[in-house]
C-alpha cells in the first residue's frame, strides 16, 4: 500500500453502476414482462422477481453480462463520476474492488465490459481489482452496497460506507442515500486519517500512513 495516499475502496455494482435499474430492464425481458411489473425494492439476489424457476439469479447473470453487455452498457449512479473525479483531484487514490468474476466462462466480457464502462464515463482509478476479499488489497476506507462485504469488511476492522439501496437497509450507518453524501463522508474519513482523529468512523484497526 501507497502509506502516502489515503485510499477509497470502491465497489461498482449498486454503488458506481446502476446495477439494480439494468438488471431490472434486463429481467424483465429474460421473463417476458414489463419492467414494472418487477418491484425494485430488491434483496441480494432478486429473490422477489421469481427467478428460481427460471434458472436462477447466476443463470440471469450470466445472460444480462454475456447476451447485453451488462457492465458495458449499465448507467452511472447520479453524480458517481462526476464526484468520483472530484476526488482523485484532492489527491484520493481510488481503488476500484469488483468481484465480477464470480461466474466461470465470462471472465473476459466481465473484465472487458469493465474497463470500457470505466473509461467511457472518464472514471478515474488507480487500481482495479477483481476479487471476493475485498480487506485482502487494503483501503483506508471503502464504500459498498452488498450486505455481506459490509459486515466482513467491518468485522475486519476497517471502516466502511453503506451505499443505501433496498439490499443493506437494515445495516447501521455510516451510510450514504447518495454521491453528494458519500462525498463529504469520504472526506471526514480522509480527515480522521490525515490528524489522527476519531470521529464518525470507529477506529477498529486503522492502516498505517507510513
């Protein structure tokens, strides 16, 4: 780790990319009916759009990445690059955590589509890596959606930001309803770090500067 640089972890789906909303249009067409007919209020896994019968959540996964480009052609979260670039302009070194390689066969249209995405909304990163570990690269802080990263990344002592969606709302905070949020969330952790304070964030097991 780079003992210079304060270090945002970042998740991507539900957090950067409107996973939710593009699996949403993407279901509705694998199950023949009308988007709204799909409630968004989701749990990890769409359990609630009847899937099981269908195959199941990996085999809808698959389609939407491998038949419509789901990583490719996926819409950004209101404000996420934009705030995003804000970031890395104050000398944040984002770190992209993705564990988009979970199913086996469709790592190279996973990783491709990723970059793409990436590149084509100007979103700037330092690192990306594609893994399931997420404490295993290290970030001073990390801002996820998915349930069970937040509990193990806690539980491993470091902080980390819920990216509220239908999925973690039993969670405790701190959490961010939005980009604007998430914003001045990082920078207060980014201020922790810098003096040596404890505010917001619990200071479990804090990384080294140095």
């Amino acid at each position: 780790m780079d003992g210079t640089s304060f270090i945002l972890g970042v998740d991507l789906d539900g957090v950067v990319g409107d996973f939710y909303g593009a699996m949403r249009n993407i279901a509705a067409e694998w199950l023949s009916r009308s988007a709204e007919e799909l409630t968004p209020e989701v749990s990890f896994g769409f359990e609630e759009w009847g899937i099981a019968e269908y195959g199941g959540y990996d085999r809808l996964h698959r389609f939407a990445v491998t038949q419509r480009n789901l990583f490719r052609d996926m819409p950004p979260i209101k404000n996420a690059p934009a705030i995003l670039r804000k970031l890395s302009n104050r000398g944040i070194r984002i770190r992209i955590i993705t564990h988009r390689l979970f199913l086996k066969y469709s790592h190279r249209a996973s990783i491709t589509q990723t970059v793409d995405w990436l590149d084509s909304y100007d979103i700037p990163y330092w690192d990306i890596c594609f893994m399931n570990d997420k404490g295993a690269v290290g970030a001073h802080v990390y801002i996820d959606d998915a349930p069970a990263n937040i509990i193990q990344l806690r539980d491993q002592g470091y902080k980390t930001i819920v990216f509220t969606n239908s999925t973690n709302r039993g969670l405790p905070g701190p959490r961010a309803d939005s980009w604007l949020e998430a914003e001045q969330l990082v920078m207060e952790a980014r201020e922790e770090w810098r003096t040596g304070t404890q505010g917001l964030f619990e200071r479990v097991a804090p990384l080294p500067k140095n």
